[in-house]
C-alpha cells in the first residue's frame, strides 16, 4: 500500500498538483494504520484530524470501520472517501454530505457475478450465499436476493454468514453444500477468506461452479 499512495501522489504532483479555489497544491500522504478495529479506526482518523489538521481522507473498507472514521469527519468538516462500502444504510445517505464511495458497493460486485454466472452456466438456477457477517447481511440480503430473481434465479435458503475471525471454514463449506444449490456465491471478503472458503467446499466434494 505505501508504494501504491506514494506513485499516486508522484503522478498527482508531476502533473500539476491539485487546483483548489483557482491555486494550486502539491499533495503529501499521510498513512496510519487503523488495525482492522472500529476504535483502531477512531483512534487514526483522530490523530489525522486534530492532531495532524488533514482535509481529507481516503481509505479502508469494512463495514464496521467506515462509521467510526465518519463519526470524526463529518463533525470536523474533513471530506472522506471510502475506498469501498457494503451498501449498508448506515454507511451512506444525506447525514454524511462530507462522505464521498471511491468505488462500487458490494452489491455490484455480486450482481456482476451472477449476470456472469448465468451468462456462463445458463442451467444454473439456485445459488447458496457465504458473506462475512460483519454487520452488512441485513441490508445486503434484500438487495442482492431481489437480484437474482431479475436473473432468474434463486439464493436457496438463508445467507450463510462467517465472522472476520473465522479460521476453520469447514463449517461454512459444509451449510454451503448442504444448501444442494446449483452453485455458491461467496460475497465480498479478503483474498484469504476466498481462498479457504474455496479449499473447504471442494475437499467437500462440490463439483458445482463457485
């Protein structure tokens, strides 16, 4: 990530800078780690805010880190970027007129995949749903549900949910499996997650498209 934001602020820099109110500005990034918590969160957007007096922020993700950098943005007038959201409720809407989505939500993700789903396996009809339970399945339910149906086809069951500290997938492969669905959907998660979730169903014996 540090070589990423350093070759954007070069490129940004190189090529004129920003213009605000007709003048221009170099950037300069300052990165601290929110440690995948909500308080680690607090704490970072905190110190950039009022200790370190930044006008904006971008970054992070997770459902359950998004709120708590908003909670110190949006009363201190600091204009926030979301590197990507959940689509929950309460991640967006009016009370957040500083907060910007630098990316899709979940939702589109998990369209895309479904259009290609079916597009590629047009005898796929019901699909089994794994989602990290961080606090985004309530409102990703409905509208990704309501998707599927505008394709033709079916999430069998309930989602079936994981928490990030979930080491052993097995469990989640084996409600997957026993969902006897035509294939399995894993919604948004970290490369990790993927992978394990993955390695559980075929060891499973799955043969259905995931």
């Amino acid at each position: 990530v540090p070589q990423g934001e350093q070759l954007a602020k070069d490129y940004i820099n190189n090529n004129g800078g920003i213009t605000v109110n007709g003048q221009k500005y170099n950037i300069d990034i300052t990165t601290l780690d929110g440690k995948d918590s909500p308080d680690g969160a607090t704490a970072a957007a905190t110190e950039l805010v009022l200790d370190k007096k930044v006008k904006f922020i971008a970054g992070t993700g997770p459902a359950f880190m998004v709120p708590a950098i908003d909670a110190v943005t949006e009363p201190n007038g600091v204009l926030y970027t979301a590197v990507y959201q959940n689509g929950q409720k309460v991640e967006m809407g009016p009370k957040y007129p500083l907060k910007f989505v630098g990316s899709n939500d979940s939702f589109s993700g998990q369209k895309t995949a479904m259009i290609y789903l079916k597009q590629k396996y047009p005898n796929v009809k019901t699909i089994a749903y794994i989602l990290i339970d961080d606090g985004q399945i309530a409102d990703n339910d409905p509208v990704v549900r309501a998707t599927a149906t505008s394709l033709g086809l079916t999430i069998k069951g309930n989602i079936i949910g994981f928490t990030p500290d979930t080491q052993d997938f097995t469990p989640i492969a084996q409600k997957a499996v026993a969902a006897n669905a035509d294939a399995i959907m894993i919604g948004n998660a970290i490369t990790p997650w993927f992978a394990l979730n993955i390695k559980a169903i075929r060891a499973l014996g799955y043969k259905g498209p995931i």
